[in-house]
C-alpha cells in the first residue's frame, strides 16, 4: 500500500481533526463509481456532506481567479473564488498544467507518457486551437514564456553508462540506463509547428568528481561549490525512484532584471541559481556573463552536504517543487519562493513526513551571491515558512506548488490531494477548494475521491491530482475580453 494512503485507524483520527476528505478515501473507497453520472449541477433539499469543491472562502481571500487542471487532463478551468466555472478550455491532447499569458492565451505542456519520447510546449487561443508548438530536446514538467516572446523549457539529457564512467563517476551508483542530466533550453518560435535553440544550458557541462583522479572532472568538491558533484547521490527517497533520474529538475523560473535562471535539483534537495546573460558557449564553461562565472552555479540553497559544506542536520529542502523568485510589487519580492515537499526515507537523516512553503532571503551581491567564511550559502533557514499546526496534516510528497498573492497571501496547491488552499502571512487559512476532476469526469459532491493506479511503479493515488495551480488578478491582462460571467461549479450535484 503506498504510504500516503490512510490506514483505517488514521482515517478515524482524520475523521475526528475533521479531515473527512483524507479519511473517506479509505473508510469509502469501495463505493466510488464505475462510470460517471450525466452532467447535473441540481441542488438538492438535503445537501451532501462536501467533499470535493469549494470549502471555504473567507474574506481575507484574494479575490481573483483560479487556473489549474487535473493533471494529464483534456480540459482546464477556470473559476471565481465561489467555485464556480468561469471559464474553460478543451484541448485535444492531455496537458500537464497550464499558464495563462497576458496575451489571453494558455502555454501548456502535454502529458508524457514515457520520459524519452516526443513532447511539446503548445500555445493556445481561447478557444482552445493550438497557435503553435515547440518540441526541443525532451521538455518536461516546467515551462515559461520569456520577456522576449521565447520559450523557456526544462528538458533533459541522457548519458550512456560508458559516458558516464568516464566523467568520473562510482560504478556503483549507474543503472544500466545511464544518467539523466538536467538541460535547459531557450526557444525561439519559427513557425506553427517549428522552433530553433537560441540558448542552453547543461548540468553535464559542470561537474566536479573526487572519486576516479583518472578521469575528467576530477578535483577537491569542497572547494568548488559552483559545481555539482557527480557522485553526490541522496539514499533512496521513496519507493519510485528513478536511480538514473541523479538530479531530478522539476521547476524553473526566470528572473528579468537579473537575468538570471532558477531551477529546482530535488534529488539534492537543493535549488540552483544560474546565469542567462552569457553566450551558449559561455553557458558551457566557467567564464563570462554578468557573473564572469559562465555557466557555473552561482547560488545554491537547501542542502549544503551536497558541496560538503554541511551535515544531515543542516538540510532545510527535501525533496522540492516549483521554486521561483517573488514578483516584484508583492510582499518578498525577491526572494525565493519553495514547495518543500518533505520525504519518507529509508535514511532517517531524510525522514521528514509534511511539508512546507519556503520563503529564502537570497544573499544577492550584484550579479553574484555572498558565500560564507564555512563556504556555504547563506541564510540558515527561510525568512517565512508554512507548515500545517499539525505539520503531518499537510504532506504531499510529491507534485505540487506555491504562489504569493497581491494581498501578501500565498496560494498553495496540494498537488498528490488536488486541494488548493490560500492562507494569511500568520498562517490562517481563508480559502480552500478540492478538484472534483477526475479521468472519468466530475464528481458527484458528497462522493469520496477514489484512488486511481498511477501510470507506472505499481502505486495508487488520488484520481483528482493537479501538478500546480496560478491565481490571476481581475486586472490582470490575460483576463480582459474574457467573459466572465460565473456558471456551475464543476462538482455535480444529486437531484431532489
């Protein structure tokens, strides 16, 4: 049984925190449907007990409107903080999320159904026509529209075990499938099916090994935390892990006035900081760009023994997801902004069972960041976190993401629960709301969300997951010209 799933005796204590969602997907797992009901939004005189949809929506709120899918899902909402529909998009492909530009139109990336085959970036009208798509290297999990009208995209690299063998690595940690490096790409649109790099960075052009003197890359790790240790590998953080996915980037952002690069390494439990201003080919070595440091890391936070720099008991990531700078205007502009999703490992030194939201003061220092006398980044820990008053109530091990709001509030999408949560600096909650989305439709409110077979490794999970959510402001560009005018609520409801 995977390990997020509730056993009968936490369901009961769920139950009595009034966590009645989490605990009916035990206690009535066996009653979900086969098929869904046709499409019915009729009250009823006797309201069921919510289980999905909108459950609070107080008025510290911010007002705005809430984007997000079901992951790998045909159709993306829209809707007001009442819950109620406002706007959706039917696609003909299955989309992992979706952003909404200032232009009206979503980027969205399509579900991967195996990690090495084909994969697009596709920009959609409103109406939900595909105006063009980007397939360059092999783009996954994050995606952005940059300032210039390009297309920044996560991608990857796979490395033959013989390649790398002879980077320097321990034989002992490369499966037969190699390793996976992350490979980040700047595309410029050409046409409406064509796009052509114009910049790219590879994790594999910065490494640093102690192990093999041999072999290239070799020198003294603690010396050089610009660069990523080879041989750095984490124990074994859940059952699914991929050992030759040996960084795992989930996340980027990019950062305009710095013209800087932020992205996620949650098998290091770490987040990286890296350069745009250089060429490619100084994007391949150690000199030149406004940091006169190429390519190389130029910050990195959450894990200092990943540069030997610290101890298990310095780590302050674990496991993590949609890292990003804070827009300016809002409350912490410019820090970092962190899902910390938390872990449950075989090693207790990773045994961290809830998760946070982050916020990282970062020591900025021109176009460089200030490293202390020890070597390690700075700061110790978050200027702000969240974490539930029970942290063990709010665990979502994987997926998931953070947005700061106008009104200093931080919206929070649970993605393993599809639940989607805003709360006040001091940590109150004010609004909440449940995907009742699921590969079979909606459901019916008062029906549990059941478990569904996750795509691979053999586990369960909730069918109504979403991979990240984004709140948009009533002004906000995208908005105008789109009616939005309030419908049904997604959840469908039983006649009298």
């Amino acid at each position: 049984m995977s390990y997020y799933r509730l056993s009968l005796e936490a369901a009961m204590l769920a139950l009595g925190r009034l966590r009645l969602r989490n605990a009916l997907f035990v206690l009535f797992i066996g009653l979900a449907p086969t098929s869904v009901p046709a499409l019915d939004h009729t009250a009823t005189s006797t309201p069921a007990a919510k289980t999905v949809g909108l459950f609070l929506n107080e008025s510290e709120a911010f007002a705005g409107y809430t984007l997000f899918n079901k992951i790998r899902s045909e159709t993306i909402y829209l809707i007001d903080n009442q819950g109620r529909v406002v706007h959706k998009w039917e696609l003909d492909f299955k989309a992992v999320f979706a952003r909404l530009l200032e232009n009206g139109n979503l980027l969205t990336l399509d579900r991967y159904p195996d990690r090495d085959t084909k994969r697009s970036v596709r920009e959609i009208d409103r109406n939900g026509n595909i105006l063009w798509e980007c397939t360059q290297g092999l783009p996954h999990h994050d995606f952005l529209k940059m300032p210039n009208g390009n297309v920044l995209l996560l991608s990857r690299q796979r490395k033959t075990p013989e390649e790398v063998i002879a980077a320097g690595a321990n034989p002992e940690f490369i499966s037969d499938k190699g390793l996976v490096a992350p490979h980040i790409v700047e595309a410029r649109i050409t046409g409406p099916a064509s796009c052509e790099i114009v910049w790219e960075w590879s994790a594999w052009d910065h490494l640093i090994q102690d192990f093999d003197p041999s072999k290239a890359n070799y020198g003294v790790v603690a010396e050089h935390p610009e660069l990523i240790d080879l041989n750095f590998h984490l124990p074994v953080i859940t059952d699914w892990f991929d050992p030759s996915d040996w960084i795992h980037s989930n996340g980027i952002d990019y950062n305009p006035e710095l013209d800087q690069v932020m992205l996620s390494a949650s098998y290091f439990s770490e987040v990286w900081i890296i350069d745009h201003s250089t060429t490619r080919a100084e994007a391949a070595g150690s000199s030149g760009g406004n940091s006169g440091q190429g390519g190389d890391l130029l910050y990195r936070w959450g894990n200092p023994r990943a540069y030997r720099a610290g101890t298990p008991a310095d780590q302050q990531l674990f496991w993590s997801h949609n890292p990003q700078w804070i827009p300016p205007g809002l409350a912490g502009a410019g820090n970092i902004l962190v899902f910390n999703n938390g872990s449950k490992s075989r090693d207790i030194t990773l045994w961290r069972p809830y998760s946070s939201i982050d916020e990282v003061a970062l020591p900025v220092n021109g176009a460089n960041y200030r490293l202390d006398p020890d070597r390690a980044y700075a700061p110790v820990e978050p200027v702000w976190t969240y974490t539930a008053p029970t942290p063990s109530d709010f665990f979502a091990p994987y997926l998931s993401g953070a947005q700061r709001l106008p009104n200093g509030n931080t919206l929070i999408c649970d993605g393993v629960h599809g639940t989607l949560f805003e709360v006040t600096p001091a940590g109150k909650t004010v609004w909440k709301y449940v995907n009742p989305m699921t590969s079979n439709g909606p459901l019916r409110q008062g029906e549990p969300v059941p478990l569904e077979q996750a795509r691979r490794r053999g586990r369960e999970r909730p069918a109504n997951q979403v991979y990240r959510a984004y709140r948009y402001a009533p002004d906000y560009p995208g908005l105008q010209g789109l009616d939005l005018a309030p419908g049904e609520p997604i959840e469908l409801y039983a006649t009298p």
